[in-house]
C-alpha cells in the first residue's frame, strides 16, 4: 500500500496526471506569456534610453511586468522560479523606493532578457519531452 492507504497505482496515477497537466499546461500558456514579457522587456528598454522623462511609464510597464512574470512562475521548473522569484523581489524594491536609480532598473531589464531567455531554452526542451 502507497500513501494514504491507497495502492502504489493509485498514487502514480495521480502523479503521472499532474505531470500530464503540467506539461500541456506550459505548452498552452508559455508562447503567450513569453511574447508577453517581451514586450514588457522592449518597452523597459526603451525607458531606460529616456530615463526622466519616463518615470511614470517605467512604473506602468513594471506593474505589468510583475503581472506576467507571476503567471510565468507558476508554470515553469523550481531553478526558474527561483530566478523569477528574485527579480520579483527587485521590481518591488524599485517600485517602492522614492529615488528610482536607472542602475537598478537596467539590472531588472537584463534579468528579465535572462529570464525570457531562460524560459524559451524550456520550451525548446520540452518540446521533445512527448
């Protein structure tokens, strides 16, 4: 008997279900979501080349980016959450300082181009997974 008194089939069918899922759940979502920090990351990039007059933009364009990469952390392996729970943590740090430094935001633009990068090296390797 496996866990919970349930036979050992029992409890691989359930696994193997969630892997199913969470496969087609990456193979769904994770072009949209790319394509979507994309343009997240161009829109910062050009920010960063006017960086006082755009202030008020970048913070728009952060908002939406911590919007993306939280859908993106939901779906991808435990070392990319990691890299995305840290960036999330950086985006929320210059969010909430008063003196926005363009040092800070050009280090939250590259870790996102690491991260999108990052992220389509999974897909191409999932797509030989099935």
């Amino acid at each position: 008997m496996g866990v919970n008194n349930k036979p050992a089939i029992y409890n691989s069918c359930i696994l193997q279900r969630k892997k199913i899922r969470a496969y087609y759940s990456f193979t769904a979502r994770i072009p949209g979501l790319i394509d979507r920090l994309a343009e997240h990351t161009s829109g910062l990039e050009n920010y960063l080349r006017d960086f006082e007059n755009s202030l008020q933009s970048i913070d728009v364009e952060l908002a939406k980016s911590e919007a993306t990469l939280e859908a993106l952390q939901k779906k991808v392996d435990r070392p990319t959450r990691t890299l995305i729970k840290g960036i999330l943590e950086e985006v929320s740090k210059y969010r909430q300082t008063r003196r926005k430094s363009i040092d800070q935001l050009r280090k939250i633009y590259v870790e996102m181009l690491k991260i999108t990068d990052k992220v389509k090296d999974l897909q191409e390797e999932r797509k030989w997974e099935r």
